[in-house]
C-alpha cells in the first residue's frame, strides 16, 4: 500500500458527515428510549443490535479475505482493499463492546445477566462457564485474534505492495487456512457469548454457522455498493467490469440458499423434537401477530425474492438492478436480526414493539455512521489496487472473458 486514494465525491461527502448522523443518531435513540420504552435499558439493547451487525461487517471481511488467499480467486482482486478496511475498522465495535460489557458488569442492563447471575437462568452445573470472569477473559481472547490476524495479513499486504516479494503470497496461502479456521473457532463461542447466551436456557448447535454465513451475506452486498460508488473514478473505473458484480452477486445467490436452508433446518429440527427447552425460542416469536409478520417478510423478502431476481443473468449483469437488490438484501438482514434479539429481550411480549423499533433505528444510524466515518477513512489509506499481486493479470486477461486489455493492466 503505497499510495493513498482520494475518494469518489459521494464518498467523500459521506465521510464528511457520517460523524453528525452518528452524534444525532444516537441522542435521538436515548432520548426516545427515555420517553417512549425502558430507558437505559432499551438503549443497551439497541447498541447490542448495533454491535452485532458491525462487528459482522469486520469478522465477516476477515473470514472472506481469507477465502481469496487460499483459492488464489481472481474475483476477489477489486474487493481485497475493502476486506482489508473493513477488517481494520475492528476497533470501532471493539469500543461499542465496552459499555455493553461495563453495563453487564455493573447490572445497568439485564441483556448478558446470564454471565452475572447463572443461577437465574441455568442450571447450576454450568455456572463454571457462566459467570462474568471467563466471559470476560474469552471476549478479550476473541478480540485479540482478530486484530492479530487482521494486523498480520495488513501488514503483509503493504509489504507485497510496497517490495513485491512473491514469497509474500506463500506466507498468504499457508497463514490464511489457520486464521480462517481461528475465525469460525472464535466466532463459534463469542455467537454464543454475545448472540445465543441472551437466551441462556435455549441451545442450537445451527447458530454459529448461521452466524458465519449471515456475516458473509451483508459483506457482499456493503461490497458491491461500495465496488459501485468506487468504480465511478480513477483507478477502478478503468478496468472494473460487470464481470466482477456479477460473481459477487452468485455469491450473494449461494449465501442467500445457505442462510435459508440453515435457518428452516434449525426451525424443523427444534419443531420436530418437541422439546420444552427448546421449542420457548419459536413460541417467543409466534405469540405476536407482529412477529408471525416479520416471519412472512423474511421468508419472501429475505429468500424468495432476491433469490428468484439473482437467478437470473439479467440481473447481477445490470449494476443497477443489482444495487437495487443489495440494499434490499440489507434491510432484510437488519430485520433477521431484530427477529433474534428483540424477543429475546421481551419474552412472551404481544405488542407490537415500535418504540424499540424507532430506538434501534436511531442508535444504529449513530453508530454506523461512526463506523463508516473510520472504515471510508481507513480506505483512503491505500491505493484500491493491491499492487504487485499474482492476481492482477488473472482478473484483467481478456481470455478470462473480462474484456480488458494490456493497456488496462498497465493502468492498473
């Protein structure tokens, strides 16, 4: 990484004011959590929901710049730089976990009181696991292999840019099966520490997975809205092609069939056992005929329909409909997982939740917008192309069916 980039102008702009939406963000959700649901207690829970979905965008950019690595993908080649930005925006919900876990610790909120008081929620023989101190210790521990993988591979990517040593890529190819298999160990146990343990007398062994593959899903479709705005302007605008959008959006495709498949397996095997420890998680959902409505939603919006619109070569070949589809594909995401964590908070509860939905919305514009504020800058830190990398002339060869000639490479 040699050379900074300047940013496309919607980007800069965004950038500019990412910072006033993130303060005005979150004021409005404290002050409508204080006048309209539980206070404090609602805000924490908002920036739990806020937390879990950014701390996906950079453990799932980890998990997706390792794949690249391992494969040698060329499809990879225009999105590596975003990956590695997002994966270096660790930091922000690094800071968001710290009033999450200060709260839990000091009883400010009841969302992780299964860590502080085990006895309320479980039986007894796992207050081992469950108490304050090991999840404190395993969240440290979780953190700390993140940002030394992210560290590490950074690192080794400014060097390759900077000296264009191709031992460098076998350091890429041996590292990155371990930090991948490191991602799906940790992010096992901190899904079950930050994500399940919320409902800590209910268990899947579906849920990590789940947790992987819906991570991925929202990656994808941030890249190719990014991929989008940074193709209007030098340097990706001279070889960025539909080629490249349209195997994100297979990609977006095969997720969207994982993230169903996994979601209806977890559904049919609880339902089928019948078990009372288990079946609460689905009777905690169906007791609202608000929530048998998101079900509905998530069933046609967050499958049925994009999965029929990405069929078709039409449209992931048409950058504009597969924008479209993406910031669809995103809305769905951010009600899949208000529908694991909202009835979780509010067991049993029939009313419909808009006061939670108004807070949740407010305090997750704030923080994403302090998050985007960080990663568009951590962006601009480098040149959007990895220089020096074996990748290039697979992902520009005009025999790859890209339509790219050696001028274009040369520019790149």
């Amino acid at each position: 990484m040699t050379e900074k980039t300047t940013l496309p102008t919607r980007l800069a702009l965004l950038r500019n004011v990412a910072p006033l939406v993130g303060a005005a963000g979150i004021g409005l959700g404290l002050l409508l959590a204080f006048l309209f649901a539980e206070g404090m207690n609602t805000f924490f829970q908002a920036t739990h929901y806020s937390f879990w979905i950014l701390l996906g965008l950079s453990t799932g950019s980890i998990a997706l710049l390792m794949i690249p690595h391992m494969t040698g993908g060329a499809w990879s080649f225009v999105s590596q730089r975003v990956f590695e930005a997002f994966s270096r925006t660790l930091i922000v919900p690094a800071i968001m976990f710290l009033p999450l876990w200060a709260g839990t610790a000091l009883d400010w909120h009841t969302i992780f009181s299964a860590w502080t008081h085990p006895e309320g929620h479980v039986v007894p023989q796992k207050a081992a696991y469950l108490n304050m101190s090991f999840w404190t210790g395993r969240a440290l521990l979780y953190f700390v292999i993140w940002f030394g993988i992210a560290f590490l591979f950074n690192g080794w990517s400014r060097e390759l840019a900077s000296k264009g040593d191709a031992l460098i890529t076998l350091k890429f190819r041996k590292a990155a099966p371990v930090a991948l298999i490191a991602y799906c160990l940790t992010m096992t146990f901190a899904a079950v520490d930050w994500g399940q343990s919320i409902e800590a007398e209910w268990f899947s062994t579906i849920y990590a997975p789940l947790t992987w593959i819906s991570q991925g899903l929202t990656v994808f479709a941030v890249t190719i809205l990014l991929l989008d705005q940074l193709s209007d302007e030098k340097p990706l605008s001279r070889f960025l092609a539909v080629e490249h959008f349209h195997t994100i959006g297979n990609l977006i495709c095969g997720f969207i069939v994982i993230w169903t498949y996994m979601s209806f397996s977890q559904f049919l095997i609880i339902w089928a056992g019948n078990l009372p420890e288990e079946i609460h998680y689905y009777l905690d959902r169906s007791h609202s005929q608000f929530y048998v409505t998101v079900i509905g939603i998530l069933m046609l919006g967050h499958f049925f329909l994009p999965f029929m619109l990405l069929l078709q070569r039409k449209v992931t070949y048409n950058v504009g409909t597969l924008r479209a589809v993406c910031w669809w594909v995103l809305g769905m995401r951010l009600v899949d997982i208000f529908f694991w964590f909202n009835p979780a908070y509010h067991p049993g509860y029939t009313s419909a939740p808009w006061a939670d939905i108004f807070v949740y919305a407010c305090v997750f514009a704030g923080f994403a917008g302090i998050y985007f504020w960080w990663f568009l800058g951590q962006l601009s830190q480098a040149s959007l192309l990895p220089m020096n990398d074996p990748r290039m002339h697979k992902a520009l060869d005009p025999g790859h069916g890209h339509g790219h000639g050696e001028e274009a490479i040369e520019h790149a």
